[in-house]
C-alpha cells in the first residue's frame, strides 16, 4: 500500500513492472551526473506515482502509470532528489541555476529588494533540509514530484511562505494588543480585586510539568499534528497534504491526541502532585490568565 487507502504495488513490484519507464526517467534526466543509482531513482518515481493516486483518489492501471511517468520533468526531478540526498555536486548546480531566480520572484512578490532577498535565502534552509528528525535530513524537496519544473514549484513555495509570514505576523499583531487591552483591564480593576492566591505559582507549575511530561510521551507525528494545527495554524486540509493524511483522518487523530494529553495531566496532577478537582480547575484557569511554557519548544520535544 502507498498513500492514503489507494492500493499501489510494492516498491520492489513497481521497478519491475516499470523498469523500462525508469531507465528512460534517468537517461532523458542524466541519474549518473548526480550519482543517483536505480534504486534512488525507483524511489523518487513510485513516491511521484503515490502523491499523484493521493490526488486522484484512483488506482491507476500500468499503462497509466508509465504515461504518468513518461510525462514528469525528468531533468528536474532528479536534481531535486540528487539535493535531497545531500549531492554537493548537485547543490552547487542548483544555487547556480535557481538563486537569481529566486530573488527575481521574491522581489516581484515583496517589491523590496532587501525583504526580497531574506524571502528567498530563507528558504534554502527548508530545501537543504537542516531539521533532522531519526538520524534524516528533512527536505523541503521531498515534496516535488516532477509533475510540474522545478522553477515554477519554487514560486509557488515562495509565495506560500510569504502568505504564511503574514499570517504569522498579523497573528502576532493581534496577540499584541490583545495583551494591552488585557493589561489595562486588569490595572483598572487591581484596586477592587481579591488577593492574589499564594499557590498560583505552583498550579502553574504543575499543569506546566505535567503537559510537558504528558507531550514527551506522545509519538512524534501526534505532536507535529498539534504544532501544525496551533502554532502555524494550518487547517486540517493543509496539514492532510503535509503529513499524507485524509483531513478527516487529521480531524479524528487530534481529538483523540488532545483527550489522551487531558487524561495524562490530570493523573499526574492527581497522583503526583496530590491536587483534587478544584485545585486542578485552578491549574487550567490560571494557565490561560499567563502560562509562561513555551508550546513550540515542547511539541518540538527539545525542552
């Protein structure tokens, strides 16, 4: 199986089956420049065919799946998976043949040359893949599949990351001055309030090393999950696309990961912190008043 439910042969099947498209795929895109051996080059064009069934939601008989194969932008696809790999050969051709062009669309985008140029720098960190995650590069790359070139998927990249610096950045503003208007509230009304609770702290502290303990337990796609969803704020859909999964699928699999990180904290309040339900209702009603955790470094695990 490959993708979501669509049923694909094994990789092992599908070279046999197609070797003839493969053996074309890397002659017209020259696999022995980049060094990338038959294997390499089969595992590039079975995840190209099993993000095109995804689309489709179809099992594709052979003859479609070699016209499929037939039609990719060979050249493009494996200078994509020669960098991916980690070829300083091909890293060095492709700053050469893509930096410029990079800018020119990032400035067409932004319209300054300064923001133009971070636009597009930044994003050579996402295509090298620095994040490594079980001993692999992380590559931005993995994610084009030959279907259209390689210039073209690089703009649409570009502007994505543009829109998401926006979201992020109006997210901020709006967080901002949510936090004033918050703090002038409160300094109108600290006269006519009641004392502080001298265990404030400690609830705090608890719920926050109880959720710390909690997402350190859950498996890594659970907390990626819950990053894409609250901190970049993707919607199911879009998280579907990133982590191949049906956004039902995402819908279901992050309701069940929030119950079973509600149930975690709360034992752990219970049994290690020995607090009863009113003093763990406190927990969470002074953790949304100011929480001090930092969210993205816990669900990236690196606390």
């Amino acid at each position: 199986m490959l993708g979501l439910g669509v049923p694909m042969d094994s990789l092992d099947h599908f070279r046999t089956i197609h070797a003839r498209s493969i053996a074309d795929v890397g002659r017209l895109g020259d696999s022995d420049r980049w060094g990338l051996g038959e294997r390499a080059l089969a595992e590039a064009l079975y995840e190209s065919v099993g993000s095109w069934t995804r689309g489709t939601g179809v099992a594709p008989d052979d003859r479609e799946v070699a016209a499929y194969i037939a039609g990719l932008n060979a050249q493009d696809l494996l200078l994509a998976c020669a960098c991916r790999m980690g070829s300083a050969k091909a890293w060095e051709y492709f700053v050469e043949q893509y930096r410029e062009s990079l800018r020119a669309a990032a400035r067409f985008i932004v319209r300054d040359e300064i923001c133009a140029a971070e636009l597009a720098d930044s994003l050579y960190a996402e295509l090298y893949g620095i994040e490594e995650r079980d001993g692999v590069r992380r590559s931005l790359l993995s994610y084009f599949h030959g279907r259209s070139s390689l210039k073209t998927w690089l703009r649409a990249v570009l502007a994505q990351r543009h829109i998401d610096g926006i979201r992020i950045a109006n997210r901020t503003e709006a967080m901002r001055e949510h936090a004033f208007r918050e703090a002038e509230v409160q300094a109108v009304a600290a006269d006519a309030a009641e004392p502080p609770d001298p265990d404030r702290g400690r609830y705090v502290e608890s719920l926050t090393e109880a959720f710390t303990a909690a997402c350190a337990e859950l498996d890594g796609r659970d907390r990626m999950r819950l990053n894409f969803h609250y901190l970049e704020n993707l919607t199911l859909k879009e998280i579907g696309v990133m982590m191949h999964e049906h956004e039902s699928s995402v819908s279901r699999k992050l309701a069940r990961t929030r119950e079973r990180l509600r149930r975690r904290v709360e034992r752990a309040l219970k049994r290690e912190k020995h607090l009863n339900e009113e003093q763990i209702r406190l927990c969470y009603a002074y953790a949304m008043e100011a929480w001090p955790a930092d969210l993205s470094r816990i669900l990236s695990g690196s606390q």
